[in-house]
C-alpha cells in the first residue's frame, strides 16, 4: 500500500487473531473502492457494510491495545503520505478505533490523557497533508481533503465526549485550538459536503445533522470518502436552533428543574478533623462515635469544605472503613428480632452517610484515583436492610444534594 514495507501487516499484527483475517479482506476491499477524486453520486452500500464490519472488530479494545494500534496508523500515515487511497484507509482505521471504542468512564481521567497527548501528532500530520493539499490547487472532491478533515473530525468527537465526562473544559480553550483546521480548506469544494457540515457543527457547537433511521451519522461521515451523495441522507438543523452539549448543570431558562429544596448546610459538626482522627474513631467498636464522626463528615461536604488533600484521605479512610462499620450495625440489627429505635437509627444514619461520601468522591473522580480497586468497597451496600430505614432519612437525603 505505501513505498516502504508494507504497514498493514505490523498493523494486522496487532488485531486479535480471530479477527485477523476477516479484517485483511474487509481494507482490502475498502481500499480498492477508493479514488483519488471522491464519485460525486456514488453508492456506498458496500462500504457501509464494510465499515459496520470493522466495527465490530474494534469497538470492544481495551485503551492499551488502543494505543499500540494507533502507534502503528500514525506511522503507517507518514510513510504514506504521497498515497492519498492508502492514507485514507489509515484515516478511516483510526477514526473507528477512537471514535467507536467503548471507553471505559470509570477512568475517564486515562482517556482524557491519552486523548490529549497524541493531538501534537494528529495536528502535525494535519498540517503536512494541508501544505500538500493546498500546492495542489484543484476544485474536486478529494480524498486527501477528505482525510485531513476526518483525522480533525475525530480528534474533535474524542474532546467532546472528553467535556461530557468533565474531564475538559471547552470553555476555556474551543475545540478550533485544539484542533485546528486551515480554513481555505473549510472552504474548499474539495471537502465532501457532509464533512463540512459536521466541522462547522463542532465548531460552532450546534446540533450535528439528523441521518436517515437506518444510518448513523459516524459511519456516513466515513462513508463520504467514497461518495459525495451522504449529504443528500441527513436533515440539516437550523443555524440559530441553539443546543445544550449535555452539560452537567441546570438551564437557567428551566426553572422547574431546580430543586424545590434549599440545599441544607449544617454547622453542628467538628470542623477540621484530620484523617489520622477519622481512622481512629471509625476502627472503634463504638458505633456512636462512628455515627459522630461520619456525621462531622457529612456536615463538612454538605457544607461545601475546600477538597484539601486531607478531606481526599479522609474520603478514602471512610469507603474503605464503610463495608465492616455497616456489618456491624446489621448484625447489632440482627441479634434480636424487635431492634430497638436507637439501633436502627444508628443503621440509617451510618448507611446514607457512608452513601453520601460516595456519591461525594464519584462526583469528583477521586474513588479510583485515590483508592485502587474501589469498587469492592461497595459489598457494605449489599443486603441492605432496608426495612428499618425511616422514610424521612431518605427523604433528608435526597433533598440535600452534595453539589
């Protein structure tokens, strides 16, 4: 495919090796279905079948296979840069392997770095295939256009669904700075019609274009490589229909989806406890104390107290401390079948504190980032006993949010 040796193969390499062979035939295919100058009406029912196959292939890597594949297509790319059909078909691998991989939100923090830190890669290939593309002065569809305005494409749908995790703020910094794209290449008619209307969607933060039910909008972008004719299966939305990106906070215009609940603050805790007097008083036996201390906790979230690096110990201290504290309580709970007033209330309190906290660290991203293997700890909220909760604890709860 390039002038060097071959780079399919150290890719191919990489691919599971039940998927091996059926993912050779399937570029091979797609290879010999492109052009140098994009049809202007073509069909693109078999490479949108080939498109969906690939797919398939490489929607469930995991990040690290993730980052060895894409290795391979950067390098393959500049070898390959005097071959737009060769380069393109990288293009469209490496538009799949990010845009169409199932990544994990739990660690959204690693996808947000590792998203980051190829972007001087992609954004010099863009500017080396750019110098190309402009000395060639020409007015038709090319495929070379088309790849340059993909790899942007992509980069920008990664950011997005960066912002959408809160792991990037596109406020500060748009997605042009990032990404950023000539624009007498926007301009030119050499772009296919649907992938400009895609960058400027991005750009301008307005609603991307509604496919035909049975297309989704990703595959059709990939599948303009083979035909100008996409543009004609989407409805463009307005230019002044404004959008909300899935941003994690309330409209100002909705009124009615605020809370009809003042948020509840308290005073009436110990304010400033260390962790090391956290984890003393949580590895009592003295389950009054624990409910003191976890109440002292709770007021300082509730509160709103500075995420110091203390509060992120002391966050830590209590989820690991939570699972033993709430078998404790059960089992008080369980020692005799008419509990009295006094335990089940401690229960309760334990229970929707320890939840608090949680919730608490998962709003912030500090549950895995700061304690490995967190999500064992959440075995303290299996079998709970909820029979013993007063409802007006779980109402208090709700009506109190950590935000």
């Amino acid at each position: 495919m390039c002038a060097s040796s071959d780079p399919l193969t150290e890719f191919l390499a990489l691919v599971p090796y039940g998927d091996r062979q059926l993912t050779a035939a399937t570029i091979v295919k797609l290879r010999s279905e492109l052009r140098e100058h994009i049809a202007t009406d073509g069909s693109i029912t078999d490479p949108l079948k080939r498109i969906k196959c690939l797919k398939q292939v490489f929607t469930r890597i995991p990040i690290s296979l993730r980052k060895s594949l894409r290795e391979k297509v950067f390098s393959a790319m500049e070898n390959c840069l005097d071959s737009s059909e060769a380069l393109s078909i990288f293009t469209l691998l490496f538009s799949i392997i990010e845009t169409c991989s199932l990544r994990n939100p739990d660690r959204s923090d690693l996808e947000a770095s590792d998203i980051i830190n190829y972007l001087p890669t992609v954004n010099s290939l863009i500017v080396t295939l750019t110098q190309s593309f402009l000395s060639q002065r020409s007015n038709l569809l090319s495929l070379l256009a088309w790849a340059i305005g993909t790899l942007a494409y992509t980069c920008r749908q990664c950011l997005i669904w960066c912002s959408h995790q809160d792991c990037l703020d596109l406020k500060e910094q748009p997605l042009e700075g990032y990404v950023p794209l000539d624009p007498d290449l926007l301009s030119s008619p050499c772009l296919p019609k649907l992938l400009k209307c895609v960058l400027n969607c991005q750009a301008s933060g307005s609603p991307p274009p509604t496919p035909q039910s049975k297309y989704l909008l990703s595959e059709l972008v990939l599948a303009s490589a083979f035909s100008d004719g996409t543009i004609k299966l989407v409805q463009q939305c307005s230019n002044f229909e404004l959008y909300n990106p899935l941003e994690n906070e309330f409209d100002s215009s909705c009124a009615s989806l605020h809370s009809k609940v003042e948020r509840k603050t308290t005073s009436n805790h110990k304010s400033f406890l260390s962790h090391q007097d956290v984890q003393s008083a949580l590895m009592t036996s003295d389950l009054l104390k624990i409910q003191e201390t976890v109440k002292s906790i709770e007021g300082s979230i509730l509160d709103n107290a500075p995420l110091t690096e203390d509060f992120k110990l002391i966050c830590k201290v209590t989820i690991q401390n939570a699972p033993a504290i709430l078998l404790t309580a059960a089992n008080k709970l369980n020692e005799s079948t008419d509990a009295s007033d006094e335990i089940r209330s401690i229960y309760c309190s334990l229970f929707c504190g320890f939840l608090r906290v949680w919730i608490y660290a998962l709003e912030r991203r500090l549950v895995f980032a700061e304690i490995p293997q967190s999500y064992l700890y959440l075995c303290g909220f299996a079998n709970a006993r909820f029979q013993v909760h007063a409802l007006i604890m779980f109402i208090a709860f709700n009506v109190c949010p950590t935000y």
